[in-house]
C-alpha cells in the first residue's frame, strides 16, 4: 500500500497558523507562539517565512485563490434564486474557514497594505457578482427593482455578509467557537442577507424565497 507523503513544514506552518488566527485573533499570535505550537525552533520557521505578515499574507493568498472560484456567476444562463442561496452558503462557509480576515479586518487593513488594496479589489467584485444575481433575476421577471435599488441592494447585501461574523461575536463572544453556534450564526447571515431581495421579488419566484425562507428558519429556532 502506498503512504500518503507527510505534508511540508511550510503547509504545515500555514495551516496551524490559520487554526490560531481562527481562534484566538491573528494580533494575539506571534511567530514564537506558531513555532512553540509547531515544536519547531524560531529559526527553523523564519527559514519558510520571513516574519508574521508573511503567514498571514500567505493565507490570504489561498484565500483569494478560493473566492475567485466562488465569484463566479452561471455560465450561459440567467441566475435563479437558488443559485443567489447556494452563492451565500458557499461564500459563508468560506468566510467561517477564513474568519480571522472578517474579524480583525479593520486592524488587519491599517497595517497591511497588501490587504488594504487586495481586500478592496475583493469587495468590489462581489458586488459585482450581486448586482449580477440580481438583474439576471429582474431579467427573468422574478425581482422588480430599479437600477439604483439593486446598486443599494448589492452593496447591502456584501455589507452585511462582510461584518456578520463581527456581529455574531459581538452577540455571544463566548459560544463563539462552538460549532453548533456558528452553523446557527452563519444560516442567520445568509438569510440576512438574502432577505435584502425578499420584499423586491415576484411571482413562483417569491413562493420559493417563503419556502425557503421557512425552512431555513426552522433549522435556526
């Protein structure tokens, strides 16, 4: 039988950084503090990364990798409303994987110019993908909104996406990391921000939101 090879010390290094970024808040981890947890020496770290905004600009990185994916509208086709529920799920569940980013972003921006200037470039396309969502749903005559209301609605809505989790910490700090908690706080964000399109849509379109609508609620009660 075949073994799988050992990941490399540098993989290694990100993805245990990531898990204490996650955690604890990237201000309140050092490279001393990765590479007691590694149990590797300082130097043997500062060999693979320079210093703590490498890692961190490292992780970005991957991350910027996975949300381009997940930027993506259908191709050859107008968007449904269930494409616009599977969008939030995905980009959620990749905003929890990568949750550090959301929860100390200001801090992380004021420091970090890569960030800075990436992190604007990221929040500009998912608007661009919202606003798609939703004309592609007024095309189909499913949403009934003006240009200016879907402009204000997109941007609403990557607002609302963007500082969910900062709420949700807000709301309950302690329950934070409790798996269970957060599976609840990230099916309120994406019906949070799905509800910014409820009042403008029309038809079997609308009856399928208020189902929707209603099973995602009862999951969360």
């Amino acid at each position: 039988m075949l073994q799988k090879a050992p990941r490399r010390t540098r993989e290694r290094i990100l993805e245990l950084s990531l898990r204490l970024f996650n955690e604890f808040g990237e201000p309140n981890i050092t490279t001393t503090v990765i590479a007691e947890e590694m149990n590797i020496s300082p130097g043997n770290l500062y060999y693979h990364f320079r210093n703590k905004d490498d890692i961190v600009n490292s992780i970005f990185t991957q991350f910027e990798g996975e949300i381009e994916r997940i930027l993506q509208v259908p191709d050859g086709r107008r968007s449904n409303i269930e494409d616009v529920w599977l969008y939030l799920h995905l980009m959620f569940e990749l905003i929890w994987r990568y949750r550090f980013f959301y929860r100390d972003l200001n801090d992380l921006l004021s420091r970090n110019r890569k960030l800075e200037l990436h992190f604007k470039q990221i929040l500009a396309h998912k608007i661009k993908v919202a606003k798609q969502l939703c004309e592609d749903l007024r095309s189909e005559g499913s949403l009934e909104a003006s240009d200016a209301v879907i402009e204000a609605m997109s941007t609403n809505m990557v607002v609302v996406a963007t500082y969910w989790l900062s709420y949700e910490y807000v709301r309950n700090p302690r329950k934070y990391s409790e798996q269970q908690s957060m599976a609840d706080a990230l099916a309120r964000g994406c019906y949070q921000v799905l509800s910014q399109i409820g009042p403008y849509l029309r038809n079997e379109t609308q009856l399928l939101f208020q189902k929707l609508s209603e099973e995602y609620l009862k999951k969360i009660s």
